[in-house]
C-alpha cells in the first residue's frame, strides 16, 4: 500500500485532491488508520484515477464523473466517450480559432486604413469564364459565415470532377449572390448570400465527360445547368468594369484588402455595382500563401452622388 503522497505522486495529483475526492465518494482510500485517520491507498487503484481525471480534463464535472463511473463503463465504451468529448472540444476550439481571426481581421483594417496605394488597384473588364460549380447558402456575406460553406463545396466539387474525368483548366472563382426565389431553400435568415464555388474547365472536357446539361448542349449564359455528374456548369458573364485588387493570405484574413478597397472606389468616384468576385490565383496547401485576385464589379458614381 501506499501513503496518500506517495499515491499523489504517481497519479501525479496533489493530496488535497485525493482528500477531496474521497469526502465526495468518488475515489476512497483502500484503508484508513482508525487511529492516525491516514489514508492508504493500493496501485489498483489509479486506474481509477487515471478515469477520473481523464474525465475532468475533458469537461465532466466530479457529479457527471461520478455517474459514469457508476455504471461500470467498459474500456470501449470509456474510449468511445473519450474520443466524442474530444472531437466536441476540438470542434469549440476550431470555432474559438476563427473568432480570433475575424478578431486580428478586424484590427488589420483598423491599422491599415488608407495605406492602400492607387498601384494597388488595377480596373479593367474581365472575360466570360466556364465554370463547373456547386453552389450553397451562407448565413451572412462575412469571412466567419463563408468559409464554413465554401470549403466543403470545393471540397466536393473537386471529387465529382475527378471521377467525371474533367481536370480543371484554371483557376477557381467564387462567386455571390443576393438569395431570392427557390434557389433559397427553407426560408433562410435575412442576409443570406449564395454562394457559388467553381473551378475553371474547357468545353472539350465536359463534353468528353458527357456533362453539356446531360448532353443536349452548352449551358444558357450566366445560368448554372446541371450535368448530372454531381456538380453544374454556367458560362458565367464577364463584368464590364471591375475594380481589382490582389490579396495574399487566408481568405480569413480578407477584411482589411476589402475594406482599403472600399476606400480606393469611393475615393477614385467609382460605386460598387453588386458582390466581388475572388479569383484563386494560388492555393498551396500553406494558405499564408495563398494568392486572390478580388474583383468589385463598378460603375462611375454620378456627380454629389453620396
């Protein structure tokens, strides 16, 4: 047997702890002094331990560690909880890590304000683009409510592309529009944007993979047609007059190149004309790395327009 401090020091726990939970019944000692009141302990008996702080540590209170404790789980079953208790926790802390990004987003604006230079932005028109696509609803048309959409849509689009045989023939381009009609689904909140994830493809491929609207033709301008492979195809228009800007990082970290080139339209008489488009000019897998071409479509605003 051993004393209480040398039980804590293999359990790597303090005595306090282990007093503790023997007053609450959770892990007593094998025998106590009934004269000295000292506590004994036997090495069986960190197994025990090792549940208890194992479920402590990952969020169960000493009532709930208790309970399960109770009712004799399993070593399966313990690991089987386990592994759920983590996967939550790696959930909140994934959530906490984008909160901290839209968080230094935000201060990346603050400190950048009006430091963008006229040689950042290029305006031009850009060319219609074939896209294969699939599109979602986003709750709201920030950084924090787009991602969690768009990553799983190229995720997918990727997939039903390799086994159609279609290597893409470009880059990728996201697009966006206000939610209206069917296209919205089930009454989705005020704000909700759809999105559109594509990746640029030729004609020649989606016509060796049978995916022209089902093979009866190319698809309308400007209207995503379903293939039946999986994904849609949209001759997506070119805009007449786009204000572009290039960002370098995660898309997380967009709001400071979007908001410096607000200032540059509204400072140069221009005036937005609808959603930026994002043209994925490089995505390596480090996304510090990553390289967006952001195009506003404009138009020149008219005289003390505000």
């Amino acid at each position: 047997m051993f004393s209480i401090g040398d039980f804590a020091q293999y359990g790597r726990v303090s005595a306090r702890m282990l007093r503790h939970y023997d007053a609450i019944g959770l892990l007593c000692p094998a025998r106590t002094d009934p004269v000295t009141g000292y506590r004994f302990y036997e090495a069986a008996q960190l197994a025990r331990l090792n549940r208890i702080i194992a479920l402590k540590d990952l969020g169960f209170s000493l009532q709930q560690v208790g309970a399960i404790l109770a009712e004799e789980v399993s070593v399966p079953e313990l690991r089987g909880m386990l592994r759920l208790r983590r996967a939550e926790l790696a959930a909140t802390l994934a959530a906490a890590g984008e909160r901290l990004a839209q968080v230094e987003a935000r201060l990346r604006s603050i400190e950048s304000e009006g430091h963008m230079s006229a040689d950042d932005v290029v305006v031009k028109p850009t060319g219609t683009v074939l896209l294969a696509e699939l599109s979602g609803i986003a709750a709201g048309y920030g950084p924090e409510d787009i991602g969690p959409v768009i990553q799983p849509l190229y995720a997918e689009l990727c997939a039903h592309l390799e086994a159609a045989g279609v290597t893409p023939a470009g880059p990728g381009l996201a697009y966006y529009e206000d939610v209206r009609g069917s296209a919205a689904g089930d009454e989705p909140g005020p704000g909700a944007v759809l999105v559109h994830a594509g990746l640029t493809v030729t004609a020649e491929a989606l016509t060796r993979a049978g995916a022209w609207c089902g093979g009866t033709g190319a698809p309308a301008t400007g209207t995503p047609t379903a293939t039946g492979l999986g994904f849609d195809v949209v001759a997506l228009p070119g805009l007449e007059c786009a204000a572009t800007v290039v960002h370098r990082g995660p898309m997380s970290r967009i709001l400071p190149t979007a908001q410096n080139l607000a200032h540059w339209i509204d400072a140069n008489g221009y005036r937005s004309a609808g959603y930026a488009r994002e043209l994925y000019l490089e995505c390596p897998p480090d996304q510090e790395k990553w390289v967006t071409e952001i195009q506003e479509p404009v138009v020149r605003a008219a005289p003390d327009t505000p």
